[in-house]
C-alpha cells in the first residue's frame, strides 16, 4: 500500500462522515396526521381545564407541541376546545369560592372582591390630630424662652460684651 502524504486525514474524516450519515440515516422520520378526533378535543379540554398552557397542553393532550400548533391552525374546534376547559375550570373554581364566601370565609370573600369585582382595598392611612393653639398661651412661652436665654451667657470667655470686635486681629492669651 502507497502512503500518500495527508491520507491519514482524510481516514479520519472519511470514518466520520461515514458514521454521521449513518446516524442521520438511522432517524425514521414519520409525519404523523392530526385530525381533531372526540379524543384528542377530551384530551385538550382536559389538559386546559387543569390549568396547562402551551407546550405542557400540548405534551399533556398527547400530541407534540409542533402538531399541536398545526392543529389549532387547521381546525378551529382545537381552540375552542382549550378555551371552553379553561372557561369551566374558572366558572368551577369561581362557584368554589362564592360558596366559601357565603359561609363566612373572610379570606374567600376578599379574594372573589378583588380578582372579581376589581375592589381595591384603601393603601393610606389617614391620622388627624386636633390640636388647639392659643396665641396668648404661645407668647408666654416665647416670653419665657427669651428670659431663659437672657440669663444664660451665650458669649465665649472672649468676648463678654456684645460690643467687642467681631473680628480678632491677634489672639492675646496664646504666646
């Protein structure tokens, strides 16, 4: 056998593509057909009735998700059939709490105004304080805090009087 220069490469890529076409070979590819079969509408109600929405609906119904969107798109009744199990899903669990919120459940009551009704609960909590002022009693007070402060020396040992010098050329005490 002739060893050509690069040959050991193209074995290698040789083998491999060989086993990719075997691979992709080895893949049956079926199309199966989607019919809107009394089965598959149950199974659709059924999966949308408990509250499932896209690919998990679909998975759940039984169908792949691609075949699921082909099927809604060529047959309406697939579409009616999820939005009618979400309609008795929400008017079942609508009657659950309407009856929890006639026997007294506070909580079920609450919830069924809100989500329901659209009644918002007040957020602000309003406080009023009703407080008199005298004006006579108010300068009384002023009066005592002037002579309170009159008393008291407000000015540094430096200045004694108020008619010293704002502004201290040299500071004497300090050598």
């Amino acid at each position: 056998m002739v060893k050509i220069e690069g040959s050991t490469n193209f074995l290698k890529f040789f083998k491999i593509f060989s086993i990719l076409v075997a691979m992709f070979t080895s893949i049956p590819l079926t199309v199966r057909e989607v019919k809107a079969t009394e089965a598959v509408l149950e199974r659709i109600y059924n999966a949308a009735y408990d509250g499932l929405k896209g690919d998990s609906l679909a998975l759940a119904a039984g169908l792949h998700p691609t075949e699921y969107n082909r099927l809604l798109q060529f047959d309406p009744i697939a579409e009616t059939a999820e939005k009618t199990g979400r309609a008795d899903a929400e008017r079942d669990l609508a009657q659950v709490l309407m009856t929890a919120a006639k026997q007294g459940d506070t909580k079920a009551a609450l919830e069924l105004l809100k989500h329901a009704h659209g009644w918002v609960a007040k957020q602000a909590v309003s406080v009023e304080i009703d407080q008199r002022i005298s004006v006579i009693d108010a300068l009384r007070a002023a009066d005592e805090r002037v002579l309170l402060n009159a008393k008291t020396d407000l000015l540094s040992a430096r200045r004694r009087t108020a008619d010293d010098a704002v502004v201290v050329v040299q500071d004497q005490g300090r050598p």
